[in-house]
C-alpha cells in the first residue's frame, strides 16, 4: 500500500518540527502545535495568522502538551452555545427543585390534581356566567324587535340609543367572558402538560442510584 499524501505530509511536519522544538528548547521560547485546512500538523514558536482562531495547543521546551486553545467559535455558534448553557442550568435547578420539595411522585400527582380543580372551578363560574350573559342577550333581541329595523310595524320607533349600548356592552361582556374560559381551558391543559412532565422527571431522577 503507498502511503497517503497526507500522512507524508504530516511526518515531514513532524521532522521539520524537530528541530524548532529543540531550538525552542535552547531559548526557552514556547512552541505551537496546530493543524491547517489540509488536516496536516504543524509545529512552530508562532501561529500563522489565518490558523489564529482555530484550535491549537502550547508546547513546553519538551514539546510536551502544556495548555490547549479551543477553536474560536462564530457569533452564531456563541449564541448556541450560550443558550444550550443556559438550558442546561434551568434543567439541573429544576431537577434540584423536584428532588428537595417533594418525597414521592405522588405529592405532585395530588398537587396537579388540587390545582386543577381550582381552575374547574374558574371555569364552571365562567360558564355560569357565559349562560345569563346568553339569556341577557335574547332579552335584549326581544325588546329590539319592538324598533325599527327590526319591527314589521311601520310607525315603530328606531332603536333608542340606551338600549343600543346595553346591547353593545352584553355583546363585549360575552366576548369577555368567552375569551376568559378559552384562557382557562389552556391554563388547565398547559399545567396538566407540566405536572406531566414535571411526575415523568422525578421518576426518572428518584430511580437512578445517584438521583438522591
């Protein structure tokens, strides 16, 4: 088998980079070990330029690895990297939050199971509500057929203006109070979502050795 261009490449390097060490050794100069766009190692007392924001280590006089410098990430790669940290921190505090406020799965199971009755409960005054607000409003579609346009008879009077905006304020009140329980049907389902989560996590958690 011939040997690869590249693996040629990297010994010449290497015995290029041999005598640099021990010059460096003399002096007492620190020296770089890094790799260009070829995959090829490099050794020398200085990074060129372009290689500058790329990964590298720090030799000793022995040529032995003292220190490494990552690679300098992009701005785009930063702000992953920052929030995949900052993920990574909410988890570990939540896990620490299920782990010293709750001694078994089912303290949050009773817990889910309070709260959302507590929010059946909003949601059945709504719909009390929801249900006089309808009966206001055929109330009101009785009395406006008594008036013009509504009214076949053609000596009614046009709708006054009071009874206008009380119509007006029952249809709002309605939209209100619909949009209020359609709130409180997601407030009831994103907490059961979370409760969910939060039983599935703990069991997780409590069943490994070292959960505790």
């Amino acid at each position: 088998m011939k040997p690869r261009p590249i693996l040629i490449a990297a010994a010449i390097s290497c015995l290029i980079a041999a005598p640099a060490l021990l010059a460096a050794e003399s002096k007492g100069v620190k020296s770089y070990k890094w790799v260009d766009k070829n995959g090829v190692t490099h050794y020398g007392d200085m990074v060129p330029p372009e290689y500058a924001t790329q990964g590298r280590s720090e030799l000793n006089a022995q040529g032995v690895e003292m220190r490494q410098y990552p690679r300098q990430l992009s701005p785009a790669e930063a702000d992953v990297a920052q929030q995949q940290a900052a993920t990574e921190s909410r988890r570990r505090q939540h896990d620490s939050f299920l782990l010293t406020t709750y001694t078994r799965a089912s303290d949050i199971e009773q817990l889910r199971d309070e709260r959302i009755a507590l929010i059946d409960g909003q949601m059945d005054i709504a719909r009390g509500s929801i249900d006089l607000n309808k009966q206001r409003l055929a109330d009101l579609q009785r009395r406006l057929g008594s008036f013009r346009p509504y009214s076949a008879n053609a000596n009614a009077r046009r709708v006054p203006d009071q009874l206008t905006d009380e119509v007006v304020r029952t249809l709002k009140e309605r939209d209100s109070l619909r949009g209020s329980l359609a709130s409180r049907e997601k407030e009831k389902a994103d907490l059961r979502a979370q409760f969910d989560a939060d039983i599935s996590r703990y069991k997780e958690l409590t069943a490994r050795p070292s959960g505790r």
